[in-house]
C-alpha cells in the first residue's frame, strides 16, 4: 500500500490575508504602539520615532537572515553581546628555523 508523504511540512500558513499569524502580530503591535504614540509625543517626533517602530515591525516581519527569521538573528545577537564569555588561549611554542643550533655529534 502506498502512502502520501506530505509534502512542505515547514510552511506556514497564511491566517490573515497574504500574512501568517506572527507578520500579523508584528505589524498590528506596531501599529497599536504608533496610535499610542501619536497622542503622546509632538508631532515632528512622532514622525520620527513612527519611521523607527514601523521599520522595525517590517524587517521583524518579513526579512530573512540565512534563512532565518530576523527576529531569531536578533535575538542571537542579543545573546551574543549579554552572555558571558570565556575566552581560552594557548600559547604554542613556535620553533624558528633560522636561528636554530645545528650541532653535530
């Protein structure tokens, strides 16, 4: 009897329109903290700090680094720079030939 392997197994699915649930988060966070920010700050900072959530939102949602979502790449860098870190040295003995001692017995 043959079976059907299924085929795409890592694909997410599309629950929002041409968006899968965690593009939807983003984008929707982005927009809340936005419409927060518009009563809150003056309008030429608003502005400014818009361009920065909103751009942050999209490249949360959409890029990829490696293959890998971008919030996944942030988070390694994060990691990288908090965690605490071991640094291991050895030093090797290095043998110059030129100044080496030939001696015969």
């Amino acid at each position: 009897m043959r079976f059907t392997v299924p085929q795409f197994i890592e694909y997410e699915s599309k629950i929002f329109g041409p968006f899968t649930f965690n593009q939807f988060l983003f984008i929707a966070g982005a927009g809340g903290i936005c419409f927060l920010l518009y009563f809150i700050l003056p309008r030429p900072v608003f502005y400014i700090a818009a361009v920065f959530v909103i751009g942050g939102a999209l490249a949360m949602s959409f890029i990829k680094v490696n293959g890998r979502p971008f919030i996944v790449a942030l988070g390694s860098v994060l990691k990288f720079f908090i965690a605490p870190k071991m640094y291991i040295w050895k030093k090797k003995k290095q043998q110059d030939k030129r100044y080496e001692l030939k001696t015969k017995t």
